[in-house]
C-alpha cells in the first residue's frame, strides 16, 4: 500500500467514526432508556434474585427487604475467578467492584471503584485500584489510578509490523499515580487539571538482536530504571448515567500532559490523549445498545521512557485491542476505533450478548506513516451481577491473526 493510499484509507477510516460518534440520535432512532427507575428496577433480574431460593429461608420478607436497595447508596459486586490476562495466559483474579451515589441519584452519576488484584503464578502480580467519583450534582469528577506491577511481559519493538521473532521478555516492576480533578463549567462538560507519576524499575530485557535493532538509533538501550513525572489538562463532556454499562449518551475526553525537564532528568516530554465513545440505544424497555469508541495517543519531546510510549492495550485502564497480545505493538503514534452491539438474551435483563470488532494502527516511529492496520473481532455472554448499579459479569472472547484469548470481567470494556 503506497502513501496516498494510506492516507486515504487512514481518512476514511477517521471520517467514518466521526460520523458515527456525530450522528444525530433520530437517525438511528436513538429511544431513551425508561428502565432505570426503582419500580422497573424490581422487575428485571440477577444473580441474586436466583440464588436467594438456595439460601435465603424467608424469600417474602427478602423481597419487601431488596425492594429498598435501590434507593441504597452504595452496591457491592464481588467475582472470585480464572480469566486471560493482559499479556497473555491465565490468571487468578478478584474483580471487586463498590458503586455507590455521592448525591441526588437524580442529578448525580453513579461513582465507581474498582479493585482487580490477580497473578498468574508465573511472577507477575498486579494490584489496581481504579476510581470514577461524581460529586452531588455531578459538580465534581474525580478520577483515579493507583498500582503496583510486577510485570514480566514481552515486547517486540516499535512500530506496526514488527515480527513475532522480535517477541523478548522484559521483567520491570511498575508503580503508577495518576488522578485528576474536573469541574463542571456547563452541563455535562467539565474541565480540569491532574498530577501523573510513572515509576518503572529492575528493568531487564533478555537478549534479542531482532528486537533491540528495531530501537535504533532511537534507543541504544533500556536504562534499568525510568521516571516520568508531570500534569496534565483535561477537557471532557459526559452525558452517560452510568459509566460501567451506558444505556446511551456521549463521551468525549481530550488530554494533554506533560512532563517538564526539571521534574525528569532524561528531558521532557509531552503526552495527548483523545477519547471519544457514542451510545446508540434501540429500545425503552430492554438494553439494545450500539456503541462506538475511537481513541488517539501520541506522545512528543526529547526523550520518552520506552515503557511509557503508546503500546497496544496500555491505555489508561487496558480496555482497547481485545484480541491482541498486551504490548505487542508500541511506536509514538496509535489510533484506535471500536464497535460493539449489546443486547438483552431474556427479556428481565439477566442474560445478554455482545458482537464487537477493532482495528488499530501504530505508526513508524518518528512518523505520520500508518503502515499496517491489525484488527480483530469476537463476542461475549453478559450476566446480571446487580441490577441496581447495572453491573455484568463480562465473559468474552477475542481473536486476530496472530493471537486469541478470553476475557472475564466486571462491567463493559468501554
């Protein structure tokens, strides 16, 4: 493919999300969800309402008891389980997610926290903490991200089209802070400032000679230990009720950050990051859902920490390229664009489906030159784990060309 052909299809490709993520609602006849209220609440169905007859003695008083719930402030989901990880194999992982309501539920988005700790007994222990507060009115968002990682994982190089022969296990340990506070300026718009520290350390790369040429003369090497510390400005609109499984609404997010030359010994650097979602929902009594995601990472300066340039699946909260390998490509450059169709199975919510399809681009590195687009495709099963913060159990599997796994959750990807 020569270079105006890329840049037609890269057009293309841009122009169609942009429509997509635009669009006015009545062309899709785009309905407002009604099943949110309390009343319908008590209709639809969950894990809990099933389980209760085993063991739960008095089920009358139970139901008089859980009719109050959902004007409760605070939900409790809990998932012990085995699951494909990010980085490929299997893990042991206890998804806790906590939603809960800073204010008038009518006003105000519901917040979440989610705390996701696994291993895969093969050395690598992961210890996230993530979090999405609304304060009353929605005046304020709050958004966080704490972790630690001991994180052997592969990686090939830079760019798109790396070989799989360039594959070399890299062994870091990681330590991430990230938050950032946004206040509300018009409706659903907010805009606001944040504090971002990445500590990568004992880094230590195995030898391949495919893989440390594909660096040059970017990289003569991967220093053992790497430090980005800076703030960014973020300008976002949210129009969701609820972030971990839209009925409908916008979301569109842009970021910059940046990394001044006195807090970073090696140089500064600067970082954007733009996110855009769209919720098309079909139906006033049932989840019939449409939603797109198109996402854009770049990063720019004198010198940037090769674990910390845009790389497959390291987005924020490892949400993109379900069907790659984690880390599989990385370059200076990415562009990401995703679809995915939601819908109810029963007709009382407990069990759905999912379609979904991505593709994504990595550029040459120190280029606008997007030589090869990867995409992949799969499907899922969704299980109502609490219906009152609409919270699923995610079941999911994904494939490409070059690589396939599954994938066990709480709460949508996107």
């Amino acid at each position: 493919m020569n270079r105006n052909s890329q840049r037609r299809l890269l057009s293309k490709i841009v122009l169609t999300a942009f429509w997509m993520l635009s669009a006015n609602s009545f062309v899709f006849a785009q309905k407002k969800p009604v099943f949110t209220n309390a009343d319908t609440l008590i209709n639809q169905k969950d894990i809990v309402d099933y389980l209760k007859p085993i063991f739960i003695k008095d089920t009358v008083k139970y139901n008089q008891r859980r009719k109050g719930i959902s004007d409760r402030r605070v939900y409790y989901s809990l998932l012990p389980s085995t699951t494909g990880v990010p980085g490929g194999g299997s893990a042991l992982v206890t998804s806790t997610n906590i939603s809960f309501y800073m204010g008038d539920r009518k006003k105000t988005t519901l917040s979440e926290l989610y705390f996701t700790p696994y291993t895969n007994f093969q050395g690598r222990y992961v210890f996230p903490l993530r979090s999405n507060i609304w304060l009353n009115g929605n005046s304020w968002n709050l958004l966080g991200d704490l972790r630690f990682l001991i994180y052997p994982q592969k990686s090939w190089g830079l760019g798109s089209n790396t070989p799989d022969e360039n594959g070399t296990l890299i062994n870091y340990n990681y330590f991430r802070f990230y938050e950032t506070a946004l206040k509300k300026i018009a409706p659903n718009l907010f805009a606001g400032f944040g504090v971002n520290f990445d500590h990568h350390s004992s880094i230590h790369a195995e030898p391949n000679q495919g893989f440390f040429e594909s660096l040059k003369p970017f990289y003569d090497t991967l220093n053992p230990t790497s430090y980005s510390t800076g703030y960014n400005l973020t300008l976002q609109f949210d129009s969701r009720k609820f972030t971990n499984n839209p009925l409908g609404g916008m979301f569109l997010s842009a970021s910059f950050r940046t990394n001044p030359s006195f807090l970073n010994k090696t140089g500064s650097w600067n970082q954007w990051i733009f996110d855009a979602r769209k919720y098309y929902s079909f139906s006033n009594s049932m989840q019939n859902v449409l939603a797109f995601w198109a996402y854009h990472w770049r990063v720019g300066g004198e010198y940037i920490p090769y674990l910390d340039l845009p790389s497959t699946a390291w987005d924020p909260y490892a949400r993109t390229s379900r069907g790659f390998y984690q880390g599989r490509y990385r370059s200076d450059k990415h562009w990401y664009f995703e679809s995915e169709y939601r819908r109810d199975i029963t007709k009382n919510g407990l069990l759905g489906f999912v379609l979904f399809a991505n593709i994504a681009s990595f550029s040459d590195f120190k280029s606008s030159n997007f030589a090869r687009w990867n995409a992949a495709a799969g499907g899922g099963i969704r299980l109502k784990l609490n219906k009152f913060s609409r919270t699923n159990i995610v079941f999911d599997y994904a494939f490409s060309k070059e690589y396939q796994t599954y994938y066990l959750n709480i709460g949508e990807t996107f």
